[in-house]
C-alpha cells in the first residue's frame, strides 16, 4: 500500500470543523486560553476555512439578531419564536443562552468588516424581525481571518485539508481525534484535553432532487457529510431530535432561498392556478394547535400547506415574484399622485432598484440560482418563478433540530438539563456547537458562531478543572489508523483483477456506495419519490437494507485521497441514517406534517410525545437504546 506517515499533534482544546460554529470557537477560546497562559487551541477542518461549511458561497442575511441593546426584542422574546416554529419541542435554556449571547457577535462581524445594510438613521436593515441584510458574498472569508489571527496570536494551531474521521477515547473520556490530509498520505493523531465538534449537518443522505447533470447541487453544501453526528455518536454521546430533518422550500433547481421574498418582499405562494394555499388550507392549521394557530406559522406547517396542493397535483407551486416587486413599486408610485410624470419615475426607479435587489439576494448566496434565472430567461419583475420542497438535510442549526444533547447553562438550565459544563454532551470533555448540538434551532450562522464562542470558554474552563491528557493506548491508534487507511488497501490489493477498476468484487467505490445510501431512504424514510412519507414497516424494512450496507462499508475502495474522504463521508452519512430511521420508528406521531409524515400515526399526540425523542449508541455492545426526556421550559 502506498506509504502514509503518521503525524501527532498534542493540544489543550482540540476544535474540529472550520464553519461559523469553530471560527466562534477559535476566537473565544483563543482570548481565554491566552488568559490562561500557554494553553493550546488547535482546529482542524477538512477544507479551507474562508470558503468551508454552509457559508462557503456567502449569504445575504444574518438569521438571528435579537437586538437587545435597542430594546427591539428580549432573548425571551426569540425562546417564544423557536417554541413555536419547532411545534414545542425545543431545549429553551440552551435556545435563551444563543440569544441573550448573539448580538455581541454580530458587533464582531461587523467590526471585523462585514457590510451590514443600515438604512438612513444608521440602523440595521431588518429582512424580517430577525433578520439583518448583508453584503455577504465573503462572510466566510471575513469570519475565518478573525478566527485565523486569533489562533496565531494566542500560539494556536489550524490545519486545512485534514478529515476527521473519528474520536479517539480515554475510557469515558474524548481523548481527542484522527484524520488523515485530503492533500498528501499523512494520518493525523490529535491528543487534546477537551474536544469541540463543529462539523456541521448531513446532506445527500437522501436521494437529492439535482440527479445526472445536476448531481451535487443542493440546497445544503455536499461538503458537510454527517460528521458531527458520527463523532458523538460514536463518542458514545446521547443523541437528540435525529427524526427532526429539515425540508426547505427554494426556488426549484437552483435551490435560492426564499426568506427575502417572504419577508422583505412580503411575495405569495400560490399553486399553479394561482391559489394562496396559505389562505385556502387556513382550516388545516387547526389540526395542529397550539402552534398552527399561533404566529409565526412553524416552516413545517407553511412546508406542509404547499404539500397538500403538490400532492393534490395541483403543482408546480410559484413565488409570485413579480406581483409581489409590482405592489411595492406601485405604492412609491401612489406617493406622487398628483404629479405623474414623478410617479413614472419613482415608479420606475423604485422597480430598478427591487430588481438589483431580487438578484443580489441569489449573487451572495446562491448564485448558481441567479445562473438558472439568467439561462431560463426568468426576469423576476415579470413572471412567477417556480418553487419546492427540497429533499431532506439534517442541520440543527436551522429549522431543523439534530444534534448532540448538551448541558444547559448554569444560570437557566433546568436540573435535568445541567451537568456541570455549557455545552457538553454526556460524554466527558466532548463539547458541541452549531448543527453539531441539537434541539436549539434558529441559530443560523450569527448563532452558531456565538454558540461555538459559548461552548470554547466551557471547554477551556473544563480543561482548567480536568488538566490532564488523556491517555490512548498503542492498540487503539494502530487499529484507528488500520479502518481509517483501509479502503486505499483495499482498493490497491484488488484493483488488478477486473479490468474496469471501479466494477469489483472485492470492493465497492464511494458513489456506488451513496447511491445505495440515498435508494434506501428515498424509497424507505420518506424522501422527495414518496412525498416524504414512511410508515413503520417501510422504516423497519429500510433497517434491514440499512443493515446490509453497514456490512459493506468495511468494502468501500479508494484509488486515491480524494476517494479516501468520500468512503468516509458516506460511512458517516449512514450512521446519520440509521439514527434517523431509528428515531423516526420511535417517535410514534407526526409533530412536523411537511418535514415528514408518517402514515400510520398521523396528527400530534402530546400526551405521549411532547418530549424529546433521544438515543445513545452504546460503544461497548453496539446497541442503540432510546429515551424520551421531558421538555422543561425557563418559564417564559
Ligand atoms: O437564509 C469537517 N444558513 C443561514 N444562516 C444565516 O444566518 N443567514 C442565511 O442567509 C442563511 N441561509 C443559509 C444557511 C445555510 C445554508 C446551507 C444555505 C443558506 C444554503 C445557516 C448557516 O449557514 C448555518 O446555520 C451555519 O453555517 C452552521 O454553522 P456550523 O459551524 O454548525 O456549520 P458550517 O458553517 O457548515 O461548518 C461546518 C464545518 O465543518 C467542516 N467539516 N472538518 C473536518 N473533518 C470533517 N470530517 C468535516 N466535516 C465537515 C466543514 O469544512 C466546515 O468548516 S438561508 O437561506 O437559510
Ligand atoms: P429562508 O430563506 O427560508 O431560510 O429564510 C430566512 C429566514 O426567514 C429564516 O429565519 C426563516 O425562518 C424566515 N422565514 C422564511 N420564510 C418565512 C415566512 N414565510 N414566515 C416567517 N418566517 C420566514
């Protein structure tokens, strides 16, 4: 096999993941590590830090800003909001510690250099009650310089171009990780004190909509695979909310995001007989009280509302884009009535100026979307433009819920939530943030960097208590590094028998590997060809196959580096899988009709399952258990 060296690196805190939630992570822990003198932060992300995670292609808004300082809202105020969008299952402490926490952040962001859009009086230009505009075609890059500095003042670390693969273990204690470099044959052992996950969601999980010419194209980016939850899983870490996937509605194909023209643009969806199925299934939201009568009306139910008119085949579904941009220009219009010759011009200003709106809210973030408006001669001022469901992506950090189960803060977690540090999973010195810790949604990505600043200062505090290096024996790293390099041996050993290398019997290539991955839970977990609905014998039947490719991800082949990361981008995206299908057999209801329906216990019970639904993968026997833990709110 072709000879890799092995590289060790030993650190105080050990962050892996290079997004928004580690650059937070990078910038805190860096400040109290220098307090502390000489602690060591290492980060490690499999990319390059200015263009890695979700942020990679930039965004247009800062999702969460709370505004406390002006008295726009309280951090009470946002718990109120996530309770509801998440149809009340949601950890409020860990949600109230995001917000009390996340306007100093975005002071950073815009201290570091991001434009934020101000409107004459100096103020922020709000998207929606939460939302601030930006120019964020480099957010990332502005979030990450900060982040790289504050590593090299305090004598931090970070490697770009390193995967982690999987947790190294002190007997109940993270011990750290291994990796390898996507870039040259080196395996990575990191020894740490504390380990911080922030390796973002899971996409292509599910067969995606963007097949054949457009594979790879999805809302969420391809590079976040499951790691996260792999890592914790395989911690040994309890586990919350794994039923809980996220189906954004986009403009279809480019997968552009809608909440501009929703909130900003205050634009309709309707059918494709131009029927508003927010106002006509209005009945509908009655099922689901409290939350479908509350405000405002939770994704899944606003996702679900556009379902019942796909599924009655009165699709395609529209974003009435141009109505929407007219109306506005229309009432500048209405200002000048008594001069028209003014009007025309403020009217036609007024819409040039909508339009560049319209297209830089898909050029900062989404631009392959502006791409397909352009090649499919859609001018927004004129025409409605299509949109849909998109397949199922897991990321916490969003409308969805996934992740890690965490400690609450002191100060507000109720007793059942509180286990000595903020942010730690149920496993000693494991440390979550952003899509990596679940059940405290909405964060986004002015959250997720906040969160990874909370979660730091609590890893290094339990590194000041706990200051000890783990200890790793031989066996363990040499058994680490033997599963990590096996399907480049693998591949080398038996590529020379067939004369197709990628078709073997011995071996099984990565994509052939996800296609089967992406079949199952299409067909079987209720993805986009089912109308994303399952039942239990379906979820039991996908377990079954589920199982057979479990056997097979010990005959996943690589003929090279790159083939090294996606067999281990898959083997993390099954176990993302499996935690789904299982949690989603347990929870027997439907809390979120537009995320999922399952067709044989339809409709809430919040008798039985108003709780959360967790699970934890026992490292010893291999066994998954399952536990529902009681929603205790803050009292607000
Ligand atoms: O509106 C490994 N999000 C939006 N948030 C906003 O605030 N405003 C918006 O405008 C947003 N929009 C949006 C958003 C997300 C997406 C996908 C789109 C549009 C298309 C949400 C935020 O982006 C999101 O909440 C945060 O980014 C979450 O932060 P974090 O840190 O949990 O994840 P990350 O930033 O994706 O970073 C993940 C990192 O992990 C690395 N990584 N490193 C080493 N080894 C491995 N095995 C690894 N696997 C992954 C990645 O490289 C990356 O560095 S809107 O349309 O919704
Ligand atoms: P999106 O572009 O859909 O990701 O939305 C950006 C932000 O706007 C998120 O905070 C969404 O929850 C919010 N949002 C989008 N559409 C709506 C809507 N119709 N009503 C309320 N909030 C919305």
């Amino acid at each position: 096999m072709a000879k890799f060296e092995t590289v060790e690196v030993t650190t105080d805190l050990l962050i892996v993941g290079g997004g928004m939630a580690a650059c937070g992570a990078a910038v805190e822990a860096a400040y109290w590590a220098k307090k502390q003198g000489g602690m060591k932060v290492t980060l490690v992300d499999k990319a390059a830090m200015d263009r890695s995670g979700a942020v990679a292609m930039g965004l247009s808004a800062l999702n969460q800003y709370v505004g406390i300082a002006a008295g726009d809202n309280t951090a009470e105020d946002y718990v109120r909001y996530v309770r509801q969008d998440l149809m009340g299952i949601t950890r409020e402490d860990l949600v109230f510690n995001i917000a009390r926490h996340v306007d100093s952040t975005v002071h950073l962001f815009e201290k570091w250099g991001l434009p934020i859009w101000k409107d004459d009086a100096g103020k922020y230009v709000h998207e929606g009650r939460w939302q601030v505009m930006i120019n964020g075609e480099s957010y990332k890059v502005v979030v990450a310089e900060a982040a790289k500095n504050a590593l090299r003042e305090a004598g931090g670390e970070y490697y770009e171009r390193v995967f982690i693969v999987e947790p190294l273990m002190d007997g109940d204690r993270v011990a750290g990780a291994v990796g390898f470099s996507t870039r040259d044959n080196k395996f990575y052992i990191f020894r740490a004190k504390a380990t911080l996950v922030a390796m973002g969601g899971a996409v292509h999980v599910f067969r995606p909509r963007s097949v054949g010419e457009g594979f790879g194209r999805s809302w969420y980016p391809p590079f976040n695979s499951g790691s996260s939850a792999y890592f914790t899983i395989k911690a040994g870490a309890e586990m919350t909310c794994q039923e809980v996937r996220f189906i954004p509605v986009r403009f279809k194909d480019g997968y552009g995001p809608v909440g501009a023209w929703f909130l900003l643009f205050k634009a309709a969806a309707t059918n494709a007989f131009g029927e508003n199925y927010m106002q006509t299934h209005q009945d509908e939201l009655k099922k689901y009280a409290p939350y479908g009568a509350g405000k405002p009306i939770p994704a899944c139910l606003r996702n679900h509302l556009g379902m019942m008119d796909l599924f009655a085949g009165k699709g395609p579904l529209y974003m009435q884009t141009a109505e929407a941009i007219n109306k506005i220009a229309e009432g500048v219009k209405a200002q000048h009535k008594d001069d028209p010759k003014e009007a025309d011009k403020a009217f036609k200003k007024k819409m040039k100026h909508l339009e560049e709106e319209a297209w830089e809210d898909f050029l900062d973030m989404t631009i392959s979307q502006a791409i397909l408006w352009a090649a499919t001669n859609t001018e927004p001022e004129k025409v409605p433009s299509e949109i849909a469901p998109c397949e199922p992506y897991f990321i916490g950090s969003h409308s969805g819920a996934s992740g890690a189960w965490v400690s609450g803060p002191e100060d507000c977690a109720p007793k059942d939530y509180f286990w000595g540090y903020t942010n730690m999973c149920t496993v000693k010195g494991l440390f979550a943030a952003g899509d990596a810790s679940g059940a405290s949604s909405h964060k986004f990505s002015s959250g997720s960097h906040a969160e990874g600043r909370i979660a730091a200062k609590s890893a290094i505090k339990f590194i000041t208590e706990n200051n000890t290096l783990p200890k790793v024996d031989a066996k363990q790293l040499e058994a680490a590094r033997e599963r990590v390099l096996r399907p480049v041996e693998l591949y080398e050993a038996n590529k020379d028998d067939t004369t197709d290398p990628t078709i073997n019997p011995k071996y099984l290539m990565p994509r052939q590997f996800m296609d089967r991955l992406q079949k199952i839970m299409d067909e079987y977990a209720g993805g986009v060809s089912m109308q994303f609905t399952t039942n239990e014998k379906l979820l039991k039947r996908g377990l079954e196959l589920l199982a057979f490719l479990k056997e097979d991800s010990e005959k996943i082949g690589a003929s090279n580096l790159h083939d090294l990361m996606r067999a281990w981008e898959n083997i993390h995206r099954m176990w993302q899988a499996e935690a789904h299908v299982r949690t989603l057999l347990f929870r027997e209801e439907t809390r979120w009709p537009g995320y999922y329906y399952r067709s044989d216990k339809q409709g809430l019970d919040d008798k039985d399952w108003k709780v959360f639904a967790n699970c934890k993968w026992d490292r010893t026997s291999g066994e998954w258990g399952f536990m529902k833990r009681p929603i205790v709110g803050i009292g607000v």
